[in-house]
C-alpha cells in the first residue's frame, strides 16, 4: 500500500521533469526550464549528499569543494582550449565523453584524499575538518588569478556531445533530468546493496559491527568517493548550465544549502533529497522576489520541517517507514 | 588434552593507572566446552572479554586464538580469525529489522562486501542462514519486527543469534542472561546446553545456577587475578573462592 504510494509519488516527480519544456512552451513561460535544468543539478548533489549524511550519518560540511572542483575543472579546460595555450603539453578538449568522467574521477580522487583525512576523527571534529577542506579549496580559488580569482571564471560554450545539441536549453534540460535519474537510481541501488547495509549498519551500532568484522575506513571511506563523484558531477553539469564558475561555488554556505536541502527534503531516502533541492530554490526564488531579506522566511520554513516531520517533506507525503 | 585450546591468555596484564584490572591471567579455553568467567562486580571481567575482543589492549601477555596470536590485531579483524562475542549490553541495530540485522552478520564475513549493485534484502545467501540462525535462537517469529522494538529478553536472543550467525566455533558472551526474567533466562541456558559440544564458549555469567549447570569448568576472577579453575565442583570446594565470593555472594 505505501509502497505502491512511493512509486506513484515518484513517477508523478519524474512526469513533471518531463513534461515542464511542454508547459513552458505553452505558457510561454521559458524561465520555467531554467529554472527546473537548476533544481535538476542541485537534487544530484543533494542526492550524493544524502549518501554519506543520511546513510553514513557522516556530516559533511564540505561537500560544495566537489561542487565547486567539478565545474572548475570544466572552466579550466575551457579556458585553456579556448585561447589555444593546452593544459600540462594537452590541448584540451570540449567532448563532453571525455571532460565530464575527468572531471569526476578528479573530483573522486579529491573525495578519497579529503574523505581518508576527515574519517580519522568522527562527530563535531569530522563536520569541521571537512569544512575547513572546503575553506581551504575556496582560498585556493580566490588565489588562482590566472583563472580569475575572486570574479570566478566565464566559460564560452557548453560542452560537446556527438548528434546532441547542449546548446539548446531544452535539450540540455533533458539530460540534466536523466543523469538525475540514472544518479536516484543508482543510488538507491547503492543503498540497498550489501556495500550500503554495511554502510547502514556502521551508523547505527559501529562497536558491533566492528565486532562483526568490518572495517569502518572501507566502507565510509568508499561511500565518501561515490558521492564526492556525484557532486563533481552537478558541478560539471552546473558549470555547463552558468557558463560561468566562480568561488562561491565552494564556500561554507553552499555546502550549508545542501545540507539544508537533504534535511528539507527527507534526510536518508534518496528521493526526498530531490524534493528537498526543489522547495529549496524553487522558496529561494519566490522568496527573493519579495525580499532580499529571504532567509528570514526560509529559516522558519526549515524549523517548522525539522520540527513536525523528521523525515522531511518526503516523509509527509509518503508516510510509511522507507526501509530502501 | 591432545587438543590445543581453541583461545588461551598467557599472563594477560592490564592496569588503568594504580589499578590493575587484570593481573598475570592464564586461562585456556578448550576445544568444544563451556568455561565460565566468575568472579564478583569489579572483578574485571569485562575489562578481561574487552581485550580478547580487541577493543583494549592489553599491557602485556598474549591472546591466542586457534594458535594465532592475536594480542595486536586490531578488533575488526579478529571476526575473520574466528571470534564471535555478545555484549553485556546489547548491541545491536534498532533501525533495521531482526533479519536484517542477522543477515548482517551473515555479510559481514562473506565476500562482496563491496558489491553495491545486488540487492542485498533478497538475497538468499544471506537470508537463508540468517533465518537458520533466528530459528535455533526462537525468534523466527519476530524477522521482521524492528530491532529496536524487541524487548529485552529478545534482544539477548537476537545478539547471540548474530553471534552464531558469523560462523566462527568460538563465542565469547558477556553475561548473555543479564536482565533477564526467571523464564527467559532459563530458555537462554536451555539454548546455550544445546550448543555444548559444537562451540567452545567463554561465558560471563552472574547466577550461579546457570553457571554450575552449564560450565564445564570454572575460572574465578578476583581483583583481576585468577585465583582457581576447574570443574564446578572443584571451585565451589575452593577454600579461596569461598572465602572471596561465593561466602559475601
């Protein structure tokens, strides 16, 4: 019964996505897919977030590093293709097939050095190493003036993809919208898996599983990679919507607006995340329409989800215990 | 015995500061018996159980374990070289349901631990032992219940049925009677005879009752020494035993 719920309540999401260019294009509305191709983006790495806060109960108060890393590593190459100077004796390129998986191992690897680091130290100590990776990424940033600094960086084009055109906002939409989906699934995929039991299990009782016989530096650790890979990946994606990245890409309240976004939409579900990253800009949107002062109203709508749904909005539309 | 013992603590010393909680213990588990840990509160015996599970280190002495010295491997990898334990205090995974928390114990030896593709909620190579498990322990009826909603009794059962669940011939259980009502714990010590023979068991245990009915022998901790092992009837003899537990017992 409630599961048969879930599948309706997230088929309805995913036939929104799909159906808002034709809406749009009725309505005449075209800021409707733009602002949709941003909810796409952001609900991946809310997504990824939820993998290692939700799943391994591991606060990552750093994940826009991953964010701000994978769009960067777009503008670089961009950047170096563009006035023909090439990149450590290579060209560059704008395939999409090829800068895209750079992009996110560079990002994996950042994850598996930030993440051995951080996973030394548990608690208030982890939320605040990862913070300071993060910071650290930042000022690293703001001091590269050759990739502009402090005024971030423009990008000419999107990247490439052969026979499809990135170019045209529509089409670029869909895709962000089925890498959202390919991503959900293969998270949850991920969660229900024995990797994601272990993962589970190390939140819930780590002296016992420690006397089952896991080690807990493997399975955090990987969970960290898997989703600094998926943040990489919103930011490549999102450096191709903005065709621009700047610092503030990475700083300490980006990383606080995904979390925000993860705890919104249904910490530890996967999909709420996704519904999480919608309320969030799609409030933030509204909201600044009104006010510059828009974090007055979005603080309280926060409290009041925290306060009468642990489970987020996700866990008041489909109100069963989700055992993934 | 031609048999070697399948654990053994080789003058095992460990002191927090001034106190030495265990002081020079010997003691060998043999192959196939169940060997009581007495001895009054404060005693150390659970300081004793923490070191050979790994997660104290002891100060000097060595653990055997099948042969291995084990004394230095770290707690996590000392499942795999074939120690099973249960807690004092319960542990185990309140939000995941009974099976899932056995058939975590099932996994957590196995191979693929890794595998992030298969579901792992249907899979019968876990399922199927993990249910085997809950079905010697008697809660076969409760799979699918939240662990964190077992009463307590039950939650002793599940914590010994994740024990045997991993696999391994030893077990090491901390007072896995603790809490319990007169009729769960004389169910628990129906279960624990009918594992006699095929694991050898280190049992930490309060109610002498239990203790007397079901060691095959006894080792009496006192201020972190040992000062007598053997058969129930041996110990409950001993003039020293008396005289430091069984007399203000």
């Amino acid at each position: 019964m409630a599961a048969g719920r879930k599948f309706w309540l997230n088929l309805a999401g995913l036939a929104v996505f799909v159906l808002v260019p034709a809406v749009a294009g009725l309505a005449d509305k075209p800021f409707l897919v733009s602002l949709f191709t941003r909810f796409a983006v952001y609900a991946i790495a809310a997504v990824s977030l939820d993998l290692v806060l939700g799943y391994g109960a591991l606060v990552s108060f750093g994940h826009a590093a991953f964010f701000a890393l994978g769009g960067y590593v777009v503008g670089i190459v961009a950047f170096h293709t563009a006035d023909g100077s090439g990149l450590l004796g290579w060209a560059g390129t704008q395939q999409a097939l090829i800068l895209w998986p750079l992009a996110i191992a560079v990002c994996a690897l950042a994850g598996l050095v930030i993440g051995f680091l951080s996973l030394r130290t548990s608690g208030v100590q982890f939320i605040m190493i990862t913070l300071a990776f993060a910071q650290m990424v930042y000022f690293l940033l703001v001091g590269l003036m050759v990739y502009g600094g402090d005024d971030g960086l423009a990008i000419a084009q999107r990247n490439t993809l052969p026979g499809i055109d990135l170019g045209h906002p529509v089409v670029y939409y869909y895709l962000c919208v089925a890498l959202l989906a390919a991503w959900v699934f293969l998270c949850r995929r991920i969660v229900g898996s024995r990797f994601g039991m272990a993962l589970r299990s190390l939140k819930q009782n780590r002296r016992r599983s420690i006397a089952l016989g896991l080690a807990p530096l493997r399975y955090q650790l990987t969970a960290f990679v898997v989703s600094a890979a998926g943040a990489g990946l919103a930011g490549v994606l999102w450096a191709n919507y903005a065709l621009f990245v700047s610092p503030d890409m990475t700083t300490w309240q980006k990383s606080g607006e995904l979390m925000a976004m993860v705890i919104l939409g249904g910490i530890g579900s996967i999909f709420g995340p996704v519904l999480g990253a919608i309320a969030f800009i799609g409030l933030e949107q509204m909201l600044t329409g009104w006010t510059e002062h828009w974090m007055l109203l979005m603080g309280p709508a926060l409290v009041l989800v925290v306060l009468f749904g642990r489970r987020g909005l996700y866990g008041l539309l489909v109100p069963e215990r989700d055992h993934g | 015995m031609a048999e070697p013992p399948r654990l053994e603590l080789r003058g095992l010393r460990k002191a927090f500061g001034a106190v030495r909680v265990t002081h020079d213990v010997d003691l060998a588990l043999r192959a196939g018996e169940v060997h009581a840990l007495i001895g009054p509160n404060g005693a150390g015996k659970t300081t004793l159980i923490s070191q050979i599970g790994g997660e104290l280190m002891p100060d000097g002495g060595r653990i055997l374990l099948d042969g291995h010295d084990i004394t230095r491997l770290p707690a996590h990898r000392r499942a795999a070289a074939g120690l099973a334990r249960s807690f004092q205090i319960s542990q185990i995974y309140p939000e995941f349901d009974v099976e899932d928390n056995v058939a975590m114990a099932v996994q957590a030896l196995a191979p693929g631990g890794l595998n992030m593709w298969r579901g792992a909620r249907h899979d019968a190579r876990l399922r199927t032992p993990a249910r085997a498990a809950l079905e010697r322990v008697g809660l076969a009826a409760r799979r699918q219940v939240r662990a964190g909603e077992l009463a307590h009794g039950e939650k002793r059962q599940l914590e010994l049925a994740m024990a045997l669940a991993l696999g391994t011939s030893t077990l090491l259980l901390d007072e896995p009677m603790a809490g319990m009502s007169i009729e769960e714990s004389r169910r628990m010590a129906a279960l624990l005879a009918g594992l006699k023979g095929r694991y050898s068991i280190l049992l930490v245990e309060h109610d002498m009752d239990v203790v007397f009915a079901l060691a095959d022998r006894v080792t009496v901790l006192v201020y972190g020494e040992a000062i007598c092992t053997g058969t129930p009837e041996e110990v409950r003899a001993d003039a020293r035993v008396r005289a430091a537990y069984l007399g203000d017992g």
